[in-house]
C-alpha cells in the first residue's frame, strides 16, 4: 500500500510544530517530528555520560534508538526505551548538543532509515530540516516554513518561560540564531529550502491560518 507524506522544513520555531500537528489532524494522518527523535537520542548520550567525541558510541545509540510516539492531550509524546522523556526533550543540556550530533554524517544516515521507515508506515506528515531535501525528495507537497528571527525567539521564550521563569529573552535569541548557523552551514543536509517547496511565511500567521493557506496550496495541487 502506498502512503502520502507531507513534508515541512524550516529553521527552529518557524511554527513547523503547531501547523504540521494541527494539519495532521485536519487530514486525519499521523505527525512525526523529527526534531524529536534527534533529541531523544541527546538525552541517552547525557544518561549514559558519552562524550561527543566518542564518534562510536554517539552512534550505536542512535543505532539501538527504541522510541515509540503516542498522541495524548493533544500533543505527540516520546517515550525513550518506555520511559516518557517529553518533558526533558528541550532542556537546554540537550538543546545544546543537539546541533552537533545531528552534524555527525554517520548519525544523519542511521536517522535517514529510521525516518524513512516511520514514514513509510502511514499517511504522514513529517518535520525537520532536510525531510523535503533528503528523507523524501520525492513527497507529494512539501513545505518550507519561516518566519522574522525575533518573532521565532519570542516564541521559543513563551514556550521556555513557562516552564522556566527565569529564562531571558536575549539568550533565547543568541542560542537560535546559533542553532540557525549550525544547522545551515553543517556539510551534510544543511537546512535549505527543498527542491518543490512551497514557502510560507509565518511571521503574521496564527497556525490556523498557516494550515489553512497549506491546504489550499494542496487542493490546487502545487506539484
Ligand atoms: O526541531 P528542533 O529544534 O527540535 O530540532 C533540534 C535540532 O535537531 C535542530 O537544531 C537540528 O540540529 C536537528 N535536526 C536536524 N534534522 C532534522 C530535525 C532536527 O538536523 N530533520
């Protein structure tokens, strides 16, 4: 049987999150982030105390990756090895070595075949930084979102506040703008608008009106 898979692409709190879950309920398929799974293998590196040079090791986690979704309240969780990690995904230990393991070439191709898998499963809509460009160039729609770095790193800093209340809007912006660098200017899958893409800016879009825009670039059938 063959499966639809929607992409979306585009730098950190480009609204990729909010708009690819909400389309994926409109269109009744399943919503992956990637980002996640990218996440979740930082936090068995921290667990297991690896360090980052130990090339090896960074690997075999992400080889022996066992994680599982699950839709609950509305919102995709993650359970690592059956434990529910969700909560620790963007702490700031992991969001910090997040961008360099995901430079490492080997790591990006062990995660080419498990996204391709995940994605292969079901109608899907999948995000990241390369799934247009590189896990399926050849998707049905794909999309490039983007939106003004301020108001990206406002919205990073009202996700962490709540959490965190003494978190600083300038260290949030310092940090993305370095995420931003790392992930366009690494050797292997930079982040770049795929082939195809339609491109949406989401700076003065509420996510309702992002989706609404996406599914009607669909019904007249952009590709
Ligand atoms: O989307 P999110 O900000 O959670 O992604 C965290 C990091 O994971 C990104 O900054 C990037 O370094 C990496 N990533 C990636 N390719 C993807 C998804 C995430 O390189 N498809």
């Amino acid at each position: 049987m063959s499966t639809d898979i929607i992409t979306i692409d585009g730098p950190t709190s480009s609204g990729k999150n909010s708009v690819g879950f909400l389309l994926a309920q409109k269109l009744n398929f399943q919503y992956v982030d990637t980002g996640m799974i990218y996440r979740a293998g930082c936090v068995a590196i921290l667990k297991n105390n690896i360090p980052l040079s130990d090339k090896d090791k960074v690997l075999e986690i992400y080889k022996s990756l066992n994680i599982e979704f699950k839709s609950e309240d509305s919102e995709r969780r993650l359970f690592l090895d059956g434990e529910d990690v969700t909560d620790i995904l963007h702490s700031a230990q992991v969001t910090k070595i997040v961008p360099i393991v995901a430079a490492i070439p080997e790591v990006r191709e062990v995660m080419k075949g498990l996204q391709r898998k995940i994605g292969l499963k079901e109608n899907m809509v999948m995000s990241g930084r390369d799934i247009g460009s590189e896990i399926f160039p050849d998707a049905k729609y794909k999309f490039f979102l983007t939106a003004d770095p301020e108001v990206r790193a406002k919205r990073r800093f009202e996700q962490l506040a709540k959490k965190d209340p003494g978190v600083k809007f300038e260290d949030v912006l310092k940090d993305m703008l370095d995420r931003d660098e790392k992930d366009t200017n690494r050797k292997v899958s930079p982040l770049r608008v795929p082939k195809g893409a339609k491109l949406i800016d989401t700076t003065n879009l509420s996510v309702e009106e992002s989706v609404d825009k996406m599914l009607s670039y669909m019904t007249q059938s952009f590709k």
